[in-house]
C-alpha cells in the first residue's frame, strides 16, 4: 500500500460511490452507470480515459460495500444525504454515502476526523498484518499490469524509485 503524503488525507465525510446496496436498503432508484459515465467524459471535455471512468464507476458500488462494512466495525454509521445544486446545465446526482462517528467515537474535543484516522491505522495495519507493507512519502508514477490486471507499481520515494507488486 503507497501513499503520497506523510499521512492520508481527510476531508468530508462523504463519498462518491455508484450503486452501492445502501442506496438499495433505501429504496433509492440505481443510477445508470453509462449515463454517469456520459455526463461525466462530457463535463471533463473528454480528457481522461472512458474505460477508467467506466470500470470505476461500474466497480464503485462493491468497493464501497466492502468499504463501508469495515467502517461500521469502526463505529461508524453510513448514512444517505440527499444533495442538490441548483443547476440547469448539468444533471443532479443528488445522493452521496457519508460516515458518521458513533456517539461514542467523537473524541472528547469533538474532533469528527479521529475516528476516521482511527479507521485508516487500523487499516494500514491490517495490511501489514497480513503481510503486506505500508509505504508513505511514496508515488505510485506508473501501473504494471499483465493482462489489463494491475500486478504491481514502479513508484518513487525519497530514495529513488522502487518496484511495488500487488499480492
């Protein structure tokens, strides 16, 4: 696992996932995937890649299943926030998943973010635990992949580059 910073960013609570059951497990009508794709290539002037957009969008809402399982077991309790821009130009995808601490995982000065950095040790280190390794300061700057599966990583860190494989 790499990550650019010294530490994960975190701002907001609230994620961008496509489909995910929690919007099912509140009878919230599932988007079509194509047409987000669409308007998003449209909205970017089509300067990223359809077929990244596509799998990511498509693969989101499982991502974000497993994501938010593990967030419960963290104290947290997703939520579905109905949003809306006022904008007659561009279609309104209005709900978004977000994460709230438990009552009991707000620390004492209030600070919303400690649990969620709570949540991202306890992560880092499952992957350590589970033999994997955690490398901060450190940039992925090009995919291996064999296949079209992502096997591995050249990055780059303070000591020059390195070869990252996926497990």
């Amino acid at each position: 696992l790499v990550e650019k910073a010294e530490a994960p960013r975190n701002i907001g609570l609230d994620y961008g996932l496509v489909n995910p059951s929690i919007m099912a497990e509140k009878d919230i009508e599932p988007v079509d995937v194509y047409e987000v794709v669409r308007d998003h290539m449209e909205k970017s002037c089509h300067r990223c890649r359809g077929d990244k957009v596509y799998r990511f969008m498509s693969e989101s809402g499982a991502a974000g299943d497993w994501y938010l399982e593990k967030a419960r077991g963290y104290g947290f309790v997703p939520e579905v926030i109905a949003m809306k821009s006022n904008s007659d130009h561009f279609k309104n995808y209005v709900h978004v998943v977000e994460l709230w601490p438990d009552e009991g995982t707000v620390t004492d000065d209030g600070d919303w973010y400690a649990a969620t950095k709570a949540m991202i040790a306890n992560l880092q280190q499952e992957v350590v635990t589970a033999g994997g390794e955690y490398r901060n300061l450190t940039e992925a700057v090009q995919l291996l992949t064999d296949g079209g599966r992502v096997t591995g990583a050249v990055c780059k860190n303070e000591d020059g580059y390195l070869q990252v494989n996926a497990a």
